[in-house]
C-alpha cells in the first residue's frame, strides 16, 4: 500500500545552515525550533519523512564524507532526544561546476524516483517542503504540493514561489501546520 510522505531539504530548512554554508561540524547543528514535533505530527498522520539533500561540499573538498556522516548522526541524535526520526536520508555529493551534470542533484527527479519506488510512496498525496526552489519544483513535477519555508534562503525564492502560487510559510513547523489544515 502506498503512503504520502513529506519530502524535506536539510540545510535550512530542518536545521540552520551556519555562514559560510557546508555544514561540516557536528557541533554546530542546531535543528530550528518546533522541528521535531513538526516530523512527529506527520508520522501521526501517517506521512514518511524523507530528507533528499544537495551536498555539493563533498566533491568541492569542503565537507568529507565523515563530516557528513557526523553531522547526519547530529541532526538524527538531535531529533530522536525529541522523541523524532526521519525515515529515510537520499543526497547528491556532486558539485555541477566538477562533475557536470549530475541527475541525483535536485532539482532532478532522480532521488525522489528512487525513494518512491523504495518506500512505496504516493507522489500525488505527498509534499516537498524546502528553503529553495529547487527543494520544491520536483514536487510539482511529480504531481505533489510544495511549500517554501522563509528559514535559510527562504526569503531569496519568495518571489519566485509565490509566482507559482506555492505557499511561503515561516518554518518547518508552520508547513506541517498548513498539510495537517489540508487533511
């Protein structure tokens, strides 16, 4: 049977994305506020929680793949402590500039493809909460709803989301406030 899931960018949008960007220090994860209750309250509601992140410090030598695995292992410590998980992670550690083009990086369909055919997920029930376009145009591709949070570099793709007449919400948790009003 096929379930709806949320799919949600990391950096920036379930946890702050610290200048210079690249987050590679496990000390420095900090989960926004009400993130956690906000993945709890879509697991009641039966949604999976699935992270496709873009993170293109691996091949730019900014961030190795222990730091990734370290600040993964932060934000999942960080969630369970509240009680929270994600279901499953999917990224991309290609940069466009060094590998040239890359069909995992998003906004490409190949990642979300991937974790549908994994986890039996209903693309026409599910959402895509980001803090960039990017985050979110797969969504619309795929015949879901999208939802632009202002945290990380929200504010930068305001324009453009709401050109598209896809909701700006304020965070993580207002977005799981607005799918659980459209129920």
């Amino acid at each position: 049977m096929t379930r709806p899931a949320v799919f949600v960018d990391r950096d920036g949008t379930l946890v702050d994305d610290p200048p210079p960007g690249y987050l590679s220090d496990p000390a420095r994860v900090m989960l926004f506020p009400g993130t956690a209750d906000a993945l709890n309250r879509l697991h009641t509601r039966g949604f999976l929680v699935i992270v496709v992140t873009n993170q293109a410090g691996i091949s730019r030598g900014r961030v190795s793949w222990d730091q990734y695995h370290a600040v993964k292992a932060k934000v999942d410590k960080l969630l369970a402590a509240e009680g929270a998980r994600l279901d499953a992670t999917y990224l991309c550690p290609h940069a466009p500039e060094i590998d040239g083009e890359c069909p995992c990086r998003k906004p490409k369909l190949t990642l979300y493809l991937r974790a549908g055919a994994e986890l039996d997920v209903d693309f026409s029930r599910s959402y895509w909460v980001g803090d960039r376009m990017s985050d979110l145009t797969p969504g619309l591709a795929l015949g879901g709803r999208a939802m632009l949070v202002l945290t990380g570099h929200g504010a930068e793709h305001r324009e453009s989301a709401e050109a598209q007449a896809i909701p700006v919400v304020a965070d993580v948790a207002a977005a799981v406030s607005a799918i659980a009003a459209r129920q």
